[in-house]
C-alpha cells in the first residue's frame, strides 16, 4: 500500500536524480565548494558520490538541504 507524503518535497525523488541535477547546475567544483566532501572534489562522478552518500547519512542530508534551497522553494 502506497501512502501519499504531501509535505515531503523529496517525495519520488531519488538520490541520483538529486546529485545528478546539482551537479548539472553547480558542476562538480561548484558542488564541492558548497559541500566539503571528497567525493565532490577528488575525482567526482556519479557512480562514487552516490556510493558514499549512501553509506553516510551527514553527508546525504547535506546534499538533500542544498537541493531543497535550490530547486524547491
């Protein structure tokens, strides 16, 4: 049974469309500029930040909180 979450923006969002879309506005300097994680900075790419931000919630609320100041307002 599905249940609608109205006051969850990121609702049906998922991660990878999350960083996928930061790094398409920010790119991956701007990102690491924002969010000082090393997998923004040394050799970013989709695969490896989705790895560590699954496996580090801190770092994955971060990233939420900037797209949600971006994107959702």
């Amino acid at each position: 049974m599905s249940q609608e979450q109205p006051n969850n923006p990121l609702h049906g969002v998922t991660l990878e469309g999350v960083v996928t879309r930061l790094q398409q506005h920010y790119g991956w300097s701007g990102l690491s500029q924002r969010i000082d994680i090393n997998c923004f900075k040394s050799d970013p790419s989709l695969k490896s930040s989705l790895k560590f931000l699954r496996r580090t919630p801190w770092a994955r609320d971060k990233v939420e909180q900037l797209y949600l100041q971006t994107f959702v307002r």
